[in-house]
C-alpha cells in the first residue's frame, strides 16, 4: 500500500479571525457571490447577464444617454460598460448611435422591443429581493438596509471615485 505524502503547510502558525479576513468580510464576500449567482440564474431566462439588468432599467427609465454618462451612473469600469452595450446591442436590446449634440460622442438608448423585458426582469428582480430577505421582517429589513448603508459609506471613505461620497 502506498502512503501517500502529506505535504506540510507553508505557514505553520495557526490563521487567526483576521489573517482569514474577519468573520465580517467573510460573510459579505460569500453573501454579494451568492446573490450575484442567483440574480445570474434568475436573469437568464430573460436572456440578460447580472449588471445587464441595472443598464437597461436605468436606459428604460431615464431614456437616452451617452454612454461616458452611463459608465459613471453604474459606477463600472469602461471596458465592462462597452461589453455590456455590445452584447445589448447583439440581442437588439439597444442602440447606439453618434450624439446629434456631439458627434465625438456616443448616445445609447433602449430600442422598444427591449421594453418587453421591463416587467420581466423588475418581477425577476423582485423574487430575488423576496428569497434574499425570505424570514427577516420588516423591522430586520430596515435594520439590514441601514447597516449595510454604514458599511458601504465607511468603505467609500477609502476610494476616491464612490459615488457616494459627498451625499
């Protein structure tokens, strides 16, 4: 029989709470990957990526826009932003066209079939928030609102582009 090799760690301290990220981190870091993999498969029978949604809510309600002003209301890197237009665009879920104010730059609008998605993917967005909060009452909701809210504006104190920041 063979033995087989137990290769020795590279640390041989124990972790502690905080080499490990902290029990907060932790949770926040398995809870956001969590959500973002049920908004996925809620999303894709829409036929819409996690973040595709945000866009075209934001397109369906506040109607054309450039598409540098979209890349800072999402608060997403441009790249991301371009691949999302892109794929959008394939699906004929929105158009892009030159500026008429300015040229140089691009307008982004949703075309009006993408408004058959609008119910669909607010009612998907919906159940999600639903099984997300499913046994918390309305008070722990509250509470859960306002403390992820201290959270996210503690760490918006540690970046220059939140746009949080300053209200």
């Amino acid at each position: 029989m063979k033995s087989e090799a137990v290769a020795d760690p590279v640390c041989h301290e124990p972790l502690s709470a905080c080499s490990l990220g902290g029990p907060v981190s932790r949770s926040l870091s398995r809870t956001a990957r969590l959500h973002r993999m049920a908004a996925a498969k809620a999303l894709k029978v829409l036929g819409l990526y996690p973040g595709q949604e945000s866009l075209m809510i934001h397109l369906w309600k506040s109607g054309p826009q450039r598409q540098s002003d979209l890349i800072k209301t999402l608060e997403l890197d441009p790249s991301t932003v371009t691949k999302m237009l892109q794929r959008l665009e394939q699906t004929g879920h929105v158009r892009r066209s030159a500026d008429p104010a300015d040229r140089r730059a691009v307008l982004v609008e949703a075309t009006t079939e993408s408004c058959e998605l609008n119910a669909a993917a607010e009612a998907a967005l919906a159940e999600l928030e639903g099984r997300t909060l499913a046994g918390l009452d309305e008070g722990e909701r509250v509470e859960l609102v306002r403390l992820l809210g201290k959270v996210e504006e503690n760490l918006c104190t540690q970046t220059t582009d939140c746009a949080a920041q300053g209200g």
